[in-house]
C-alpha cells in the first residue's frame, strides 16, 4: 500500500470515517483541515483509511491535498492497518477504531471526540497524543444522534486548533 511513497519518514494518516452519527466531525471540516495542512506538507504523502463505505469522502477530500495521496478505505484488514499507521508520523481521526489501532502501535493521535462519552473514557492510550474535547452540558449523553443540540460538543472544535495540534505534535514527536 505504501508502494511509490517519495519519503517514507513523511507519511501521515487521516481516518474521516465513523459509525456513529455524533461522532462526526463534518465532510467540510475535513475538507478545509486536509486544503489547510497541505501547502505546509506538499512533500508529505497523506494516507486515508477507514472501510469502503469511507471511500468516496476519502476520495473527495483527498483532491485538497497537493502532495501525494493513498486512499486505502476498504484496503487493507485491521492487522495491514496497523502496520501503516506505525510506519506514519501521525494519525488524524475521530474517536474511532482506527484511532486505537494507531495508538496501538505507537503513532501520535489527533482525536477529534465528541462529548458523547465523558473525557478520558475512551480516550487513545499513550503520551504523545491530543485529543480534542469540549465539555459541554450534555456530556454524557451516550446519544448516537444528537438533534437537540446539533452536535454543538465536536462542532464546536475548529479547522485551526486541529491544525495547531497538528504541527505542535509533529513539532514535539521524533520519528
């Protein structure tokens, strides 16, 4: 999977994907981080995974990145997975599956969480990863579809502070 990539020291992971509804951080916060980070990390190969059905918004957020691009939704099992994600910088993603598998194997996390679950409950294991939280009222609320309060918790986080953790990351990691 990781066949053609120009620098291998600069490979990072996005998973856009998640199962539950509140969990998701938006196509067009996706859209903007990845068109944001790329002029600063054109010589960087962005690696998207997540299943098949994360594909095409994969795929569409994917056209915003000016380096290159692997699109390995649907690709790769869990063991395969892993064995990327350890070979990347970082990992960028919601509360997720792959978030923990990149954890796993020692990779920094970005985690984008909504508030869900209460802070630290599923948090990723280790010491070189951010997470992204807002406590808010209804924190807790173990809904799976937030219509009262429109997901206002993982809205409420920004394109700029997900990039700001992501260069102060990079920045505070050694690979």
């Amino acid at each position: 999977l990781l066949d053609g990539v120009p620098d291998p020291s600069k490979i990072i992971a996005i998973s856009l994907g998640t199962k539950v509804p509140v969990k998701d951080w938006g196509e067009h916060n996706w859209g903007q981080l990845v068109a944001k980070l790329s002029p600063q990390m054109q010589d960087w190969t962005a690696v998207f995974s997540g299943n098949s059905e994360e594909w095409s918004i994969s795929a569409r957020c994917s056209l915003g990145w000016r380096g290159k691009t692997i699109n390995m939704c649907g690709k790769a099992t869990p063991r395969v997975s892993a064995a990327v994600y350890k070979r990347c910088r970082l990992f960028i993603g919601h509360d997720s599956g792959p978030m923990h598998l990149a954890a796993c194997v020692g990779t920094p996390c970005i985690a984008i969480f909504s508030a869900r679950n209460l802070p630290r409950q599923w948090f990723p294991r280790g010491n070189n990863n951010r997470v992204l939280y807002r406590s808010v009222d209804c924190a807790g609320c173990g809904l799976e579809d937030c219509i009262i309060e429109r997901k206002r918790c993982i809205r409420s986080i920004t394109v700029d502070e997900v990039e700001e953790a992501v260069f102060q990351t990079l920045a505070a990691t050694v690979h």
